[in-house]
C-alpha cells in the first residue's frame, strides 16, 4: 500500500519534465513491468494528481462502473477521464508532464509536490497557498466533523 506525505519543493527542466523525490518514488509499489508507469490526471482544484498504476485502476474501476444510461453519471466519466496520461518514470526517476496539463495547473518552474496518501498532488506554490487551511480553528472544525467517529 502507498503512503504519499509531505510537501516538496521541485523545479520544471527545459523540457516539462520533473524529477520525483527520493521519498515519493521509494514509497511507489514494484512496477509491473520493467518500466514504472503513472497516471496524472486534472485535479478537482487547478492542479494535477499523480497516481500509481495500481491506486488508479481502484478509481477507474469506481468511475467506469457507473451507468452509462445516466447522464451525470457520463458528463463525470467524460469530464474526469479525458484528462488522464499515463507516464512513465525514466532511469534518472523523471518523468514528463504534458504541456496542457501545466497550463492546467498554472505550473510553470516551480512546482510543489504534496502527499496525500495514495496519491500526489502537483501545484503551483502560489495556487497551493491560496487553496491551503490556514485557519488552526477551522481546520480543528473539520477534523473533529470528520474524523471523531
């Protein structure tokens, strides 16, 4: 089971591509064939969200399960599959993010990676910022509505 935590602060080569920290990719489960392959996908918020294959194939089965005789059950498929790639990590542990998907997330050299648990965001710093708690009292609010069950 991957266990994605932290922030980490990383920088867009010349071409696109990102290098994943040594903490993310030791967390990746063993390929399934010689070649580590990912899947990054638009976020709900304006960034992006990296799986690995096998956390991936879990949403996908929960999202092409859905009835294709219901409308919103389709504009969701639709919406949520079309901007999926899957990619592949090289031997330096990079990988190349697809140009639409940086305009996407407004990524440009700096770039933010944060773990939330089976997955890994992709941000902007300053969209990241915008879209973090900052409140101690709110976020408290909503741990105690959430997770004190």
């Amino acid at each position: 089971m991957t266990f994605f935590t932290s922030e980490y602060e990383c920088k867009l080569d010349a071409k696109g591509r990102i290098v994943l920290p040594a903490r993310i990719k030791a967390q990746l489960p063993e390929p399934e064939g010689a070649v580590q392959e990912l899947v990054i996908r638009r976020g709900f918020e304006q960034c992006l969200i990296i799986y690995p294959m096998v956390e991936f194939k879990k949403v996908f089965s929960k999202i092409s399960g859905l009835s294709e005789f219901n409308k919103e059950y389709r504009d969701l498929q639709r919406s949520f599959l079309s901007g999926v790639v899957t990619i592949e990590l090289d031997s330096n542990g990079r990988f190349l993010i697809p140009k639409s998907m940086l305009a996407y997330a407004q990524v440009e050299k700096d770039v933010l990676l944060v773990g939330t648990g089976s997955k890994v965001e992709v941000w902007n710093p300053t969209v990241y910022e915008k879209n973090l708690i900052k409140d101690p009292s709110e976020l408290s609010k909503l741990a105690e509505k959430y997770l004190n069950e």
